[in-house]
C-alpha cells in the first residue's frame, strides 16, 4: 500500500508520541522534500519524526515539480501541494491530509483517505 502524508498528520503524532499508530496502520509513508522540511523545521516533535523516519516510518521522495503541483500551490501550502500531488503522480492508495482544502482537493482527484472505504 501507498500511502503520502502532509506535515499535520505526522507532526501532531509525534508531539503526542502516537506515531506508532502510522506504523501500525500503513507501515510507511512517504513524503515529498517539502513536507520533510516543513516536518524538521521546527524544535516540537524533530527528534521523533527523525527516529521514525531512521526507524523505516517514513520515506523521504524528491519528486520533480509538475504543472499540478503548481496548480495546487496557488490554493493550498507548498507541503500539501506536494503531497497530494505526488499522491496523483505514483496513484497512491491513500494520502493523509488534515485541512479541508487539502482533502477536498485529493478527493477531486481521486487519492482516498484512510477511512474512505475500497468496497
């Protein structure tokens, strides 16, 4: 399963120490540089977003900048824009996204969110 995440999901976890339920759940995530940055840029939660990701919790992607993440970028914030995007780009199973845009935007292109069912 793939599965992309923006900042929030993964940051409000770890500032609770929860992000073993991400593990639990999906195994990995991925996600792009830009919400790698957003994630490490600040002091609250960095040390366990970092062990998470040495632990095999996350993965970090580069994709290239595409004409929908440029799209996306004009209504949402530079971390979801690549997320969702790159969600679109590799068809992934699920993107975990917290702000209504951000989901109202994945939901228009077809990237389901984890309690959305298959059946």
């Amino acid at each position: 399963m793939t599965v992309v995440s923006n900042t929030s999901p993964l940051l409000n976890l770890a500032l609770i120490e929860r992000l073993h339920l991400i593990d639990a759940q999906f195994g990995e995530v991925a996600v792009p540089t830009a919400v790698w940055n957003e994630l490490t840029a600040g002091f609250d939660g960095r040390d366990r977003i970092e062990a998470f990701r040495d632990q095999g919790g996350i993965r970090v992607v580069s994709p290239e900048p595409t004409d929908l993440r440029i799209e996306f970028e004009r209504e949402l914030d530079r971390g979801e824009a690549a997320a969702i995007a790159y969600a679109v780009d590799v068809d992934a199973d699920r993107v975990l996204i917290d702000e209504r845009e951000g989901r109202a935007t994945a939901t228009r292109h077809d990237v389901r969110r984890p309690r959305e069912s298959t059946s």
